[in-house]
C-alpha cells in the first residue's frame, strides 16, 4: 500500500484514484478496529467487516472537517473506533433500563463513613464532614435527574451516551447535566470551608498539580469494580 | 441500593475538586482526541498542551475507553 501524505489521502479519496483509496482505508481500519478491539469480547470478523464499513462511510462524508493537525490516519482511526465502541456499548447495555437503576433518592448514595482504617482521627474527622456535606448536597442541591445521571455513571458504570438515549437527550448535554451536578457539589464543600488539597489528602489523593499522563489507574478500577457488580 | 464504595467515594471527591468551570464536551475531546494522542507518543506533556483534554478524559469513561483504544492502535500500527 502506498505511503500518503495528510494532503495526498484527501487528493486521492475525492479524485480519480477514489476506489484505491477507498480500499486501502478500509484495509487500515480493519488492522487499527482488530487491534484497538483486541480486548473486547465478543467481536466477529463480520463485525469487524460492518464497523469498518461504517466508519468508512462516516470518514468520507467528514472529510471537509478533517483540519489536518494529526495524521489523516489517527483521524480516521478515532472516528471508526469511535463507531465501533458506541456500537458494542450499545449491545453490552441495551437490556438494562433507567428504570432499574433509579434508587436516585437514596439517601445512602453517598455513605458518611469510608473503610479506611489507615486513615488518623484527624484525617477520618474530614473524611466524616465532607462526606456529610456531600451526601446532604446531592439530597438538597441536585435535581432528580441529575441525581438519576449521577448514580447511573457513577455507581452501576453506564457510559454517558447509554444514559443520554434512556434520557432522551444526547451525550453533550448529559455531560453538561453531569458538570453543573459537579459544580454544585463543589460549591457545598467550598461553602462549608473544606480546603482543597487537605481534603484531597484526607483522602489519600494527590494534591496539587496534575499528573503529566492521564492518570486512569483508578477509574479503571472503579469500571472494573463496577462491572463485576453488574455480573453479581 | 445505589450506594458508591470507597474506591468510587474517593473518585467522586477528586473529579468534585478538580471540577473546572471551563470543561469541554464529549463531541469537542474528541475532536482533539488525534492530537493529543499523537503529543502523548512524540513524548511531549499533552495534558499540559491540552488540559481541557485531560480533563475530559478524567471524568468520562467513555472518551477514555476511546483514548486507549487509539492509543493502542497508533503504538502497535506505526
């Protein structure tokens, strides 16, 4: 297959050479969707064949928005990952309804008390009253859908875009519903003077500046955790 | 009942500190997801070139399940 530059591939899928282009693409896709794939269940060939389709169909019709600041390749990586990964969300997730997770007025959502038994008196007296805090904010200061969001993502795990379709509304703006209930339990905690990096370390998080990699060590745990609840 | 455990308590805590007011949506991470892939594997400190990226891909598992993925993809295909 031959070597193209950001500017050759758009030349070459919108001129004469268009069916060449269109099957080598579709080649690289098949290789990048078995590899970024690799560790997901439950993924025929067939499928493989169908996202790549899919997502070929999505890249040619996206190509006035390619802005060239990465690879035309990474681009058209992400967009048929994008494809495949909604799609096998979609499947994992499409008997469960909000209906079964909506407990959104329990008033334990937030438990005022952590296991930690390394943590000091000190320490567990602001774990106790930020937990306190929060779990009054999202009583008092969270309206029922954002609590019903909240719970969704956080504790039973669905990913936004399958909570955004049960709430007829669309990923954006559930990220968005997710953010202003953010907000507000950040404004509880500032209100009551809890300081920022004693709390971070009350419980034994990192204060301070951001790790320079994305750090998902432990949103992955809390995924697995998450997901091996579901299975219980 | 719908009730967090410690590990998911001491994330929800970090994501309600570290809440910006400036976060970005799902739609514009990714939109800038190619980039910040590539930063992260020419070495250079991507989340300090994008932070609003970061950011996103802290607090959504689904940008971040994409993020890896197509990490994965440009380490084992380049």
């Amino acid at each position: 297959m031959a070597e193209r530059s950001n500017e050759e591939w758009l030349a070459s899928l919108r001129g004469p050479q268009r069916d060449e282009a269109l099957a080598d693409l579709r080649m690289l896709l098949l290789r990048g969707l078995r590899a970024a794939l690799s560790k997901q269940g439950k993924v025929s060939d067939q499928d493989l064949e169908d996202f790549a389709q899919d997502a070929l169909l999505r890249i040619t019709a996206a190509l006035d928005s390619f802005r060239g600041e990465a690879q035309f390749t990474t681009w058209a990586y992400r967009i048929a990952i994008h494809t495949a990964l909604g799609e096998l969300r979609r499947r994992r997730w499409r008997d469960v309804s909000l209906e079964n997770l909506s407990t959104a007025t329990d008033p334990d959502f937030v438990p005022n008390t952590v296991a930690d038994p390394s943590a000091g008196p000190e320490q567990r007296a602001l774990q106790r009253s930020v937990l306190d805090t929060l779990q009054h904010a999202v009583q008092e200061d969270l309206t029922e859908k954002q609590r019903q969001a909240l719970i969704a993502v956080r504790v039973q795990g669905m990913p936004i875009a399958e909570v955004a379709r049960r709430m007829d509304t669309n990923p954006n703006a559930l990220y968005k519903l997710l953010h202003d209930a953010r907000q507000r339990l950040q404004r509880a905690l500032q209100d009551r003077g809890l300081p920022r990096e004693e709390v971070l370390a009350a419980f034994g998080l990192s204060a301070g500046v951001r790790p320079a990699k994305v750090d998902t060590s432990m949103a992955r745990k809390a995924d697995d955790e998450q997901a091996e609840s579901r299975t219980d | 009942m719908s009730r967090l455990n410690p590990e998911q308590i001491k994330r929800l805590v970090r994501d309600v500190l570290n809440t910006r007011p400036d976060e970005i949506s799902c739609d514009e991470c990714l939109e800038l997801l190619d980039r910040f892939v590539e930063l992260e594997l020419a070495g250079e400190d991507a989340s300090s070139a994008l932070p609003l990226v970061q950011q996103h891909l802290e607090q959504c598992s689904s940008c971040r399940e994409e993020f890896e993925a197509l990490l994965t993809v440009i380490t084992e295909l380049r």
